[in-house]
C-alpha cells in the first residue's frame, strides 16, 4: 500500500464519516432511539434492541431495508424493547424483508428476551454468542458476520458523529469490520486484503491493515471505503453507498 493510498483512505474516512451519508441507512432507527432516550422517551435497551434488527435487515438496496425497518417499528408500535419483553410477537411465514420471515423476527424476539431477563445490556456478548444466542444461528468459527460487526460498530465507537457510542465498556480497538462481498471487492482493490475468502481471516487481514492507518479505531476505515465506493464504483462494479 503506497502512502498515496493512505493519504486518500485518510481523507475519505474524514469525509464520509459524516450523518450526511446516513440519512437513509439503518443506522438512523437505533440513532432515533437514542435521541428519544436523550428526552426520555425511549430508554439504552430500545437503542440496543433496534440496532439488533437494524443491522440483522441491512442487505439490500438501502432504500429497501429503510422501508422495510420502518415497517418493523411500526408493528412495534415504536418501542422495540416493550414489543420483545411482551412476549407477544408477529409469528407467521409472510416475508419482512427479503428471505428474512415475520417467523424470523418473533425467533430473534424470543432469544432476547431471555437475554434481557438476565441482563441489564446486550454489551458483554461476543460476536459468536449474538450469532448463536440472538440470531440462532448455528456456531461458524469461520463466519465474517458481516451484521454483527457492523451493530458492534455502532455501539461502541463514540466520536460524536455517525456511530452511538452507548458501550461505554468496550474499546473501539476491539471492533472488526464488517466484511461482505462488495467490502472485500473494495478492500482487495487497495491492497488491504490479499485473502480471496470472504471469512474471518479476511476480517483480520482488512482490521489489521486499517489498525496501522487507524491506531485504536481501525473500524473508522469502514467510512473511507464507504468513500472509494462512491468515488471509485466503476472500479467496484457500480457498488453503490447501499451496499455498505
């Protein structure tokens, strides 16, 4: 990697870690419920729970998984964590979004619930234990999961502009980025990542690459290649800021 690469990634990482570029993207539900625990509201476990299904419905085109959230919330009538302790769920086969299933959402709804009946917050669960305990997924060393580092990321960093920064106990130096296909694509482009799998190595080759641009806050590289995918989508396939 040249230090032209590293100046750029810098700069785009400046740039774009900006609510300018989020004003349609997941990320606006779980920062509407911190806004509203800030008036109190909503409280820190509404901004948790909605960060879970946020980030668990972001694939897609960004305008998709906007519209699709909102109809959500609104089945549960704007306050995520009254809906999940109720106990009393949407359960049936009709799609929400995608291939994900209103059946999905009461399984996930379920599964928090016994966490939150244990629990004050969600922060001490590591990445397999969301995968497996609230997702009921079954257990893949090798996963990237791409949608648990990205809520992960939310969470914890805390610079006051896109992220939340409500885990106030965890470092953003632990953070993983959150890798799909389009990541990887842009991230093998600038010679990040030399890994053609799209698995937990290639997670920690690209972490440990923004880690040396980044020092303590590698996952601040994540807006800068938000960045080369607007700046560089013939390079990316036409990869557009919905694919992040």
């Amino acid at each position: 990697m040249t230090e032209e690469t590293v100046r750029m990634l810098r700069v785009w990482a400046q740039t774009y870690n900006s609510p300018e570029y989020f004003r349609e993207d997941p990320i606006i539900f779980p920062t509407r419920f911190l806004e509203l625990s800030r008036q109190g509201r909503a409280s820190l476990k509404d901004v948790e729970t909605a960060a879970v299904f946020a980030s668990h419905l972001a694939w897609g085109r960004r305008q998709m998984i906007v519209r699709d959230c909102g109809r959500l919330f609104d089945e549960m009538s704007w306050r995520p964590y009254d809906y999940v302790m109720k106990g009393e769920w949407r359960d049936d086969p009709a799609s929400l979004h995608r291939t994900v299933k209103w059946s999905e959402v009461a399984g996930i709804c379920g599964r928090l619930r016994e966490l939150f009946l244990s629990r004050d917050s969600l922060e001490g669960l590591s990445a397999e234990e969301f995968r497996t305990c609230v997702y009921g997924r079954k257990p893949d060393p090798k996963a990237a999961n791409k949608k648990i580092n990205m809520m992960r990321r939310w969470l914890v960093r805390d610079d006051g502009k896109v992220d939340l920064g409500i885990w106030k106990d965890s470092s953003p130096a632990g953070l993983l980025i959150p890798l799909d296909v389009h990541v990887h694509r842009m991230a093998s482009a600038l010679g990040l990542c030399t890994r053609t799998q799209k698995d937990i190595g290639a997670v920690h080759q690209i972490t440990s690459s923004f880690e040396a641009i980044f020092p303590g806050d590698p996952c601040k590289g994540d807006f800068a290649l938000f960045g080369y995918g607007v700046t560089h989508p013939q390079t990316t396939e036409s990869v557009s800021p919905e694919c992040m």
